[in-house]
C-alpha cells in the first residue's frame, strides 16, 4: 500500500516526497531482513526516478539497493541481479554524477558476490560501452 503511494507521488510530480517514503518503506524493510521487498522497492523506485529525469533521488534509490540489499543480503551475481542493476544504469541521465559511483559499486558486488575476481565482465562491458558512446566521462 505504502509502496503504491510512492508510485503515485512520482506519477504525480512529488519526487522528493516520493523519494523519501521509498526510502522509508526500503529501511523498514531493511530492519526486518527482507531483502527481496527492500529490493524491489529500490530498484522500480530508482528506474521510476531516473526516468523521470530525477538523478539524484533515483541514483540514491539505486546506491541504497547496491549498498543494503545486494551487498549486505549478499546476493549473488546473477543474470536476474545483473539485469535490474543494468536497467538502472542504463536509466541514470548523462550528466548524473552518482553514474560513475553506481558502476564503481556495482563492478565492486560483482567481484566479491560473483565468479571473476575483478568483477563480471558483463558489467564491465556495459560500463565501457556507455564509456564509448559518450555517455560516461572518464572513471
């Protein structure tokens, strides 16, 4: 229920207040340790900021999701982990400085929760891509 009144507060143009009580929502279910709620909340939180051209909010959403859930639930590097981190990422605007922390945090989980030590080439590969094409200034 708490979760769909921050969906509208974004449909509705009240980012901060959106952004703010799926912080909320994601902490209380931090405390619990329900990382699968916690997750989804940041994650089409973040995507639904980011889309709306709201970076900051959306990429605090996104480095709470890497930092709380990914990290300290320790999830594995998975293709369906990889996959919603990737959405995100590829949401994040241009200029968005929290970009460059997100993929740092992002390659840093993949190597300590994934199969290659410096991190899943998969990520690696979508970075350096947005790096090529100008999307991301030098790391």
């Amino acid at each position: 229920m708490y979760f769909a009144d921050g969906l509208a507060r974004i449909a509705e143009g009240n980012y901060y207040e959106a952004h703010q009580q799926l912080r909320v929502i994601a902490s209380r279910y931090l405390k619990s340790s329900d990382y699968t709620s916690a997750g989804d909340v940041l994650s089409n939180g973040a995507l639904l900021l980011l889309k709306a051209g709201q970076g900051g909010s959306g990429g605090d959403l996104a480095m709470m999701l890497l930092n709380d859930v990914y990290t300290k639930g320790e999830w594995p590097c998975d293709e369906k982990n990889k996959a919603k981190l990737l959405d995100i990422l590829l949401a994040f605007p241009r200029d968005e400085p929290t970009r460059k922390r997100f993929i740092q945090e992002m390659i840093g989980w993949s190597s300590r929760f994934g199969d290659v030590e410096r991190g899943d080439p998969d990520l690696h590969h979508a970075a350096g891509k947005l790096f090529a094409e100008g999307w991301l200034p030098m790391l």
